[in-house]
C-alpha cells in the first residue's frame, strides 16, 4: 500500500470513529415510524436548544401521553412535527447575508424566521419549555456533525424581564453577550458564556454562521440562571431529570 493510500485509509478510520456516537442517534431514528433523514448539519446541543432538549428527553418514547402533563412545549412540539426533533441540526437559512435582523421578524426568533415552514414554527410558541440550571458564568457547547466550521457564534441572551412563558423572542428582548472568533472545522465549536447580572428563566440565543456557505443557524436554548430559583422549578428540573436518566440514558453527549 503507498504511503499516500495508507494516510486515506487512516483518516477513513477516524472519521468512521467520530461519526459512531452520531450513527447511534441515527439508528435509534430509524426504529421510529415518523423516522425522516437527518441531514448533517448540527446545533448547540448544550444547554440544549429547544428542538434538541425534547428530542433528548422524549426521542425513544415521543408517543407517550404523559409528556402533555410533564413536558407539555414538546408534548405540542412533537404534535407540531416529529421533523423538527429528529431534524434538530437543520433550522438554518441560506444567503442571509449577516443581515439576521433584518431577516429574521420579531417573534420567530426561534425558528429561525420559519425556515422550512411549518416544521420549525413551534420553536417560536411561548410556554413553559424545560429550562436548564446553569450557573452565571457556563460553557456552551455547539455540536457539527458536517464539520462546517464556524464564521462566528453570536451569544445573546434575553433581558431581564423578559417571560418566555408568555413572550415570542424579538430582537428588542435580547442583549449581544458574546461574539466569537472562527473555529476551524471540528467536531464541537466550545465557548464560556458570562451572564453575570442575569438571574433567573431566560432565553440563550446562539446564531453559528457556518463557514461552507452562508448558512447561519438560529437557535434557542431555555435556561435558568444561577440555578432553580423557585419551587415551581426545582420540580421540573426533578421531573427532567428522571425522565432523563430513566429512558433516555443512550442520547446523552
Ligand atoms: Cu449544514
């Protein structure tokens, strides 16, 4: 074998080691009825956006009816689009520009204006979407299964004030955070997040302009600053929680 032939197998081999945990995903897609190809794009998978949250918490058991009463935004996301979950690395448009404001309207933040109308539209529903505790200062996590490369993430989270539970996203509802620099093509695009002077429920809102095209991505995560601040949620994170560990155990990144 030349030395050259030999290089391409061995990089065959890794990428066929990266991609493993992501098939797993794939082949947990299939056994599902509604099963659609996921396309290879990617998404922030931590703290999860909406879309991906619901497909980690619900993924292998979509159908149960408890999910109304626990986890009633997915319970109608799912009811929306089954598409929008297993699709959770496809809410992008094309061709933007770096105009994202003036692209996307007031009120479709999260669906990323509602690109590929109607699977991603719910995203944008206000309601009680499961929040994650982070502290004020954390590490988001961005994950690429096409190893686009990044331009940029543009972090922004939403005021204070501001109730997800009865509001759609506008861009007067967010403050900018954080803008980064490129990453090179890899697998998971990490970055620290401060919000320090920020408590509570809100919305972390992450734009990754890809670096292939012009391809940015939109994309809420619900979370909660500092940690659960009162009891309504401390039993929604417990809820999560067992709902997490006990079903949905082979999602985890
Ligand atoms: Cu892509």
């Amino acid at each position: 074998m030349s030395i050259r032939a030999h290089k391409r197998s061995l990089t065959l081999a890794i990428t066929a080691a990266l991609v493993a945990p992501f098939a797993m995903v794939a082949a947990v897609t299939v056994d599902t009825v509604t099963a659609a190809p996921a396309a290879a794009h990617g998404s922030v998978t931590d703290p999860p956006t909406r879309n991906y949250g619901c497909l980690e918490r619900w993924g292998t058991d979509h159908l149960n009816p408890e999910m109304a009463t626990i986890d009633p935004m997915c319970w109608g996301a799912w009811q929306h689009d089954p598409n929008a979950m297993w699709n959770w690395n496809g809410l992008y448009r094309e061709n933007v520009g770096g105009n994202h404001e003036g692209v996307i309207p007031d009120g479709q933040l999260c669906s990323g204006g509602r690109t590929q109308s109607p699977r991603y539209d719910y995203m944008d529903t206000p309601g009680e979407w499961v929040a994650k505790d982070v502290p004020q200062q954390f590490h988001l996590t961005l994950t690429d299964q096409a190893r686009h490369g990044a331009d940029y993430l543009r972090i922004y989270v939403s005021k204070p004030g501001f109730d997800p539970t009865t509001e759609a996203l506008g861009w007067d509802d967010v403050d900018l955070v954080k803008e980064t620099g490129s990453y090179p093509s890899q697998g998971t695009y990490e970055t620290d997040v401060d919000l320090s002077g920020y408590s509570g429920r809100a919305v972390l809102y992450t734009i990754w302009q890809a670096s292939h095209l012009d391809q940015p991505y939109y994309l809420c995560s619900d979370i909660n600053i500092g940690g659960a601040a009162d009891a309504e949620t401390a039993v929604e994170t417990v809820a999560t929680t067992a709902v997490t560990a006990g079903r949905l155990g082979r999602f985890a990144a």
